[in-house]
C-alpha cells in the first residue's frame, strides 16, 4: 500500500509540475470563456471530488465521450485507454467549428495527452492549458463520463 502511495503522489507531483510549466508559458490574451468559475485555482493534475470507484476498479479498456463547456455548446472529443485505472493513451479531437475556438482546442489536444497519460484517471482534473481555459471543462466533462462508463 506504501508503495502505490507513493506511486500516486509521484504521478500528482509530476502532473502539478508539467502543467505548471504550461500555464506559465500560456498567452495572456486567452479569449477562450467558460459558464462558471474553475474548481480550484491552480493548474494542476489533482482529484475532482470524490471518485466514481475505488482507485484501479475501472474496467481496461478503450473509451470515448464528448465533453461539454461554456456558453455556447461547446464540446470536446476525448478517448482514452485504461489500463488498471491509469490512463495508457489519450486522444482529443477538436470539434469547433469557429476559428478561434478551434484554435484553443487544437493546442488543448495537442498539449493534454502529454499530462494525462501515466496519470491515475482519478487524479485528472486540468484547469488552463496551452492558454486554453475553458477548453480543459469540456475535457475533464468527458473524464467524468468516461470515469461512469468505465466503472459499470
């Protein structure tokens, strides 16, 4: 037990850290809007509230959902391989039609695998990446669904 402790709290310090650097690097004319606030301040790979299952009892597998944010129905593809419960692959298709939009969501895809894979799905949880904001709540939405489909 110690030692998947440990594992966890090594992939959550990996996932603060990448994502931090990201953030850091994101331009400060971001015009990608969300409905309602972030859950935390800080962007960070960290658990979103209470999980759907106990670490590790979601089925393996490959799973895809759309995820939904903002104000204007905005929505995100996601797919996923589970492995035990940690993320072996990730894939994210943008599905903006409008310009700008679309460009954040083509530098969210670009950027998020990287943060995600290796990452316990229940310690996923993006806030601003690669100057997107609202972009990673389309995201983590699909997680949540995924995290539903994968524990039935």
């Amino acid at each position: 037990m110690a030692a998947l402790n440990r594992k966890i709290a090594t992939a959550a310090m990996m996932g603060v850290s990448v994502t931090a650097a990201l953030a850091g690097c994101s331009s400060s004319d971001d015009t990608d809007t969300k409905s309602s606030p972030p859950a935390s301040s800080s962007s960070s790979a960290t658990a979103t509230g209470a999980p759907a299952t106990p670490d590790g009892d979601y089925a393996d597998g490959e799973y895809s959902a759309d995820g939904e944010y903002g104000t204007q129905d905005s929505s995100i593809g996601v797919s996923l391989t589970l492995d035990n419960g940690v993320i072996t692959e990730a894939e994210v298709k943008p599905h903006a039609t409008n310009q700008t939009s679309r460009d954040f969501q083509e530098r969210f895809a670009d950027a998020a695998p990287e943060l995600v894979v290796g990452q316990d799905i229940d310690d996923v949880d993006l806030d601003r990446v690669a100057g997107s904001s609202g972009t990673p709540d389309g995201f983590n939405d699909a997680v949540r669904k995924i995290k539903e489909e994968a524990s039935q």
